[in-house]
C-alpha cells in the first residue's frame, strides 16, 4: 500500500469514527509509529485532520490556505476521475462554466473534442482550451487573485450578469448535511453562489476530504444541485440525503448506467 492509498485509507477511517489514535493505525497498517506519523502531518498540511496527544482527529472546519499550485499535486488521480466521469453530463452545444478549482480544471483534456461554449474565470482554464479549436470560450475578466489563478470580485460578478449558462461545474471547500456548500472566502463564495444562480444545472465536483466539514463562509445549499460527483463511497445517510432533493450521486470510481441514476 502506498501511502496516498494509506492516508486515503486513514481518512475513511476517521470520516467514520472522527479519531483515532497512531498505535491503533500502526496496528491496522502493520507500519511503524513513524509511518505513520509522517502520513498525518502530510494530511494535516492540507487541512484534512488535525493531531492531539498520540492521535488524529477529523477536521470540521477547514481554511484550506494552499494555493493552486499546492492543491494541483494533491489527489491528482482521483480528480482525474472525477473530471472524466463529469464528462457524462456535457453535451455538444452545451454553454458550460467550469470553475477555477484544480478538479475542474482537468475536465479541460477531455473538451477536444466536444463543440461547447465554456465560461471560465480560471486563467489556467483559459489557457488549456486555447488548444482547443472546438471550444468556444469566455473569460469573465475581473480582479487577478494568484492564489487562486483566477479572477474575481465585483467585475467578475456583473460579467456573469449577462450570461446564461446550461450546465456549471464546480467545486467548493467543504461541504455538510447542516451547512450546505462553503468556501474559505467570501470572494469565493460570492462567485460560485453567482455561477449557481446563473446556471440551468449545478454539477459540484468534490473528493472525499471536503464532505461533513465546513469553511468560513457559506456558499449556498444543495437546492440547485443536479448531482455531486466525487471519489467517494458515501454512507446511506448522505445517499438518502441526496436522493430525497433529487441530486444525483455520481461515485467516479463506480459509474452506473444512466438508468440507474435517479
């Protein structure tokens, strides 16, 4: 087992328990008190848990201060995954917005092919579909935030004004039953809640790290989302959930037919 695969493994772990001590991981993993202690202060880095006197606690609340380029090297597979089964959802002719989030960006090297219109306010996005000759695109324009590699505020805001989008791809912070979407800032939340107001269908792309925590601000509900697509097998509580607002659940690593999807 690597350690992404352990780290990941661990994760599970703790969205179902919310702690757990290293003796009992070095038991479960059968690798030394160190191994493990340097898987958790990797996933602590990125705001995943956060660690007390000999053991690992689930982080409710995240900040997530890492920048693109930090977030671009994280989980990498998996929000390929997550990019290629979103996919499913884009039809030719389609005027899409993909969001700035390094998940949403590697929906970009599937777009070749696919005649779509695409707004974007990410500039790496924007850089990727000038390859792209079927792809007709949009950039909102507005504030630079190097953080993020996109750009924001209130010029970004009135440009989406004057669209309207079929279909959004996005991502968020975090994410839970009680709080709905959340994101770190409140530039962020404001662009995402604009796109989702601007759009005919919401589709939020997110790994396993962002479910049952929450960020600073309050981005919006689960009201406008047609599905959530991520790398996670969710419990009952989170499908029923789902299922009773009519959202699809799109596991990237178990795709169903689409007569299965409610």
């Amino acid at each position: 087992m690597t350690a992404l695969e352990r780290q990941k493994r661990i994760e599970e772990i703790l969205l179902e328990r919310k702690h757990i001590s290293v003796a009992e991981l070095s038991n479960i993993f059968g690798v030394s008190f160190e191994t493990v202690r340097r898987d958790l202060k990797a996933m602590e880095k990125i705001g995943l848990i956060e660690k007390s006197y000999g053991e690992a606690r689930i982080k409710e609340k995240v900040s997530h201060e890492l920048g693109f380029e930090e977030l671009s090297h994280i989980m990498v597979d998996a929000k390929k995954k997550i990019s290629e089964a979103a996919m499913r959802y884009v039809e030719p002719g389609d005027c899409l917005y993909l969001d700035y989030a390094t998940t949403c960006l590697m929906m970009v090297d599937y777009l070749g092919e696919v005649p779509v219109t695409v707004m974007t306010s990410s500039f790496e996005v924007l850089k990727g579909l000038t390859s792209k000759p079927k792809v007709h695109t949009y950039c909102t324009g507005g504030s630079w935030d190097e953080k993020n590699r996109a750009f924001v505020g209130q010029a970004t805001l009135k440009c989406l004004d004057d669209f309207h989008l079929d279909k959004a791809f996005i991502s968020c912070r975090a994410l839970s039953m009680e709080k709905g979407l959340s994101d770190r800032t409140e530039i962020e939340a404001a662009l995402r809640r604009k796109v989702i107001e601007a759009s005919n269908e919401v589709y939020l792309m997110v790994d396993y790290s962002k479910f049952d925590k929450e960020a600073f601000v309050r981005t919006a509900d689960f009201s406008k989302l047609k599905g959530i697509i991520t790398d996670a097998e969710l419990g009952e509580e989170w499908q029923e959930f789902l299922e009773e607002r009519g959202i699809t659940y799109i596991n990237c690593y178990r795709l169903p037919d689409e007569t299965e999807l409610f």
